[in-house]
C-alpha cells in the first residue's frame, strides 16, 4: 500500500505541473461544448460529436499522458528505483490509473452530458468509454516497454492512430475492416449504434475487454523481454 501511495503522489503532482497534460482533456470538452452551442443544423447529432471526441480523447489524451508518466520515470531513474524497492507492476499500474481514470471520468461525464446522455443511456456510455480509459492506460504504459527507437516513434504515433482510427473508418470500408476490433473504434461503433437503431452494444463490451487482456499480456511480456520482471 505504501509503495502504491507513494506512486500515486508522484504521479499526481507530475500531472498538476505539466498545463499541456491537464490542457488536453479541456481541450475536447471545449470543442463539444462550442460545437454543440454554434451547431444549429437539424443533421446535427450532439451524441454524435461526443462519441467522436469521446474516443478521440482516449487515444490521443489518454495514452499519451500515461506513456509519457513512465518515460519521466525512465529519464529520472525512477523507475529503477522502484524496481530495486520492489515494486510489483500492478502497484505502478493500480497507482497510475488512479490517477488518470477519475480524470478520464470527469472528462467523459462532461462530453456525455454535453452529448445529451441520460439515465441508462449514460451509464452504458461511462462504463463503455471508462472500460476504453482502462484499455487506454495500459496501452501508454506498454508502449514505454518497447525497444527504446520504436518506443520514442509509437509513443507520438500510437494515440493519433488510435484516436483518429474510428473517424477514418467512416471513410473507408477498408480501414473499417482493420480498425473494427480496436477499443476506441468498437466503442464508437456500439455507442453510434445504440443511439441511431437501438442496437445492444454488449459485444462491443466483450470485445474491448478482450483489448484489455491483450494489452495486459503484451505488457508481461514486454517486461520479461526487457528484464523488468515485476509480474512476480
């Protein structure tokens, strides 16, 4: 407990002093909230929009933060010094997301409200997206554990793909075809379709928990490879 409260600490005040961290996520309410208020076309769907920005927030906002948490601590030896205390990975991860996930919360309370969200409609829309936050955590801080040069290019590369994927898929059945089983695309896929035909978005929910366990185990793995073994 004591090792995930210090981590929780460290990791707290590393995201308080870092505006372009805490920026991000204010930047997607604010477009939704503009979006929604200057929008006055009867082809304009505020659940729509907030679906969009919802998952681009998890790719874009949510990886990066916790990619760049454990690069930070790469760069300070923190990291090396955690393990040599030792501290177990699921302390760093417990730790981590309870940092990030109440912010993700917040984030995704306020686009769901601002997407008219009500009643079941937003507690299938918060457990769906909240369950792509955790997806999205555990995926920033697996990318940290590849080889450093592939590291450093799929840490700035990853959360635009990952977070832009559901929009490009609308325009290309292809990209649709690649992208359909990743979390941020099965969450806008089962939210847009809740929404516009009524459709029961519990495969989706199955699909992005399944994104979870794989991420989970390349994250093992990745710490096996690299010597980091905390899983123990």
């Amino acid at each position: 407990m004591r090792n995930m409260q210090a981590i929780f600490i460290k990791q707290f005040l590393s995201y308080v002093k870092k505006p372009q961290l805490f920026g991000t996520p204010l930047f997607f309410v604010g477009m939704a909230f503009v979006f929604t208020l200057i929008t006055d076309s009867e082809e304009f769907y505020p659940w729509a929009l907030a679906n969009q920005l919802s998952v681009m927030f998890l790719g874009i906002g949510t990886i990066g933060v916790a990619a760049s948490f454990i690069w930070e601590d790469y760069a300070t030896m923190n990291l090396r010094f955690m393990f040599m205390s030792g501290v177990k990975s699921f302390q760093y991860l417990v730790a981590t997301g309870v940092v990030l996930l109440p912010i993700s919360f917040v984030v995704l309370l306020l686009l769901g409200a601002i997407g008219g969200y009500l009643g079941n409609g937003m507690i299938i829309f918060l457990s769906l997206t909240m369950l792509g936050a955790v997806a999205a955590i555990l995926f920033g801080l697996t990318l940290a554990f590849l080889p450093e040069k592939i590291a450093v290019i799929a840490s700035s590369t990853l959360p635009l793909v990952v977070g832009f994927a559901p929009m490009i898929s609308d325009a290309s059945d292809e990209l649709a075809l690649i992208f359909y089983f990743l979390f941020t695309r099965q969450i806008q896929v089962a939210l847009n379709g809740m929404m516009e035909y009524g459709i029961d978005p519990t495969r989706s929910f199955y699909i992005v928990l399944a994104n979870i366990g794989v991420i989970l185990l390349v994250f093992a793995v990745l710490q096996k490879i690299n010597g980091r073994d905390w899983h123990k």
